[in-house]
C-alpha cells in the first residue's frame, strides 16, 4: 500500500507561481512512477507532468516552459513549480503512483487531490 500526501494549493494571480508537493509514504520502494494529473470542472483528468522510461520528463503541451516536475528521492516526495499560471490552469491537481506488484501486477494509488485557482 502506498499514501499519497498532497500539499501547496491555494489561490494565485494570473502570471504568478505554486509549489505542489507529494510525499509518498508505505510500500514506497515498490513505486514504479509518479506524476501530477488534473481534473478542472466538467473535464476529464489529464496527465500534467511525469517521467518516463530514459528519465524523461514529460509535460502536457500547455504547460511545458511553464511547470517543472521534480523529485526528491530522499523525502519520496514529487514536487510541481507552476510559473507563469494562467486562468487555464485553474483545477484540482492529483499525485499518482503506481506500485509494481508480483508479476505483472500494478496498483494505482491517488491523493486526496488540491485546489489550484489562479484568478486576479
């Protein structure tokens, strides 16, 4: 089992900056990736920004330039910097993790979620 701890969310002005934290606790050795999604009102959840196979970084088109994910192995915690926000980033932002299980298996695991309006 994984926890996934959210934090950092607020209210923000057009053209400023967030820092999104997730600090992942419990089978956390087992976690095969992490990534930030969002869900704004009457859409679908999209993914925002993760890493992929290489060590990659990748990012939703409307956000890259802007957002930068990191991570801090040490504290098994994810971060997202939001510079430069704009109204269109106005959502509830979700950490993810997938535990990789026995065999094939894998598990999905989601925060609580938090609240990023960005409004002047």
């Amino acid at each position: 089992q994984v926890q996934l701890v959210e934090s950092g969310g607020g209210l923000v002005q057009p053209g400023g900056s967030l820092r999104l934290s997730c600090a992942a606790s419990g089978s956390v050795s087992d976690i095969s990736s992490m990534a930030w999604y969002r869900q704004a009102p009457g859409k679908e959840r999209e993914l925002v920004a993760t890493i992929r196979s290489g060590n990659r970084n990748y990012y939703l088109d409307s956000v890259k330039g802007r957002f930068t994910f990191t991570r801090e192995n040490a504290k098994n915690t994810i971060y997202l910097q939001m510079n430069n926000v704009k109204p269109e980033d106005t959502a509830v932002y979700y950490c993810n993790a997938i535990e990789q299980g026995a065999g094939d298996a894998q598990y999905i695991y989601w925060g609580q979620g938090t609240q990023v309006t960005v409004a002047s």
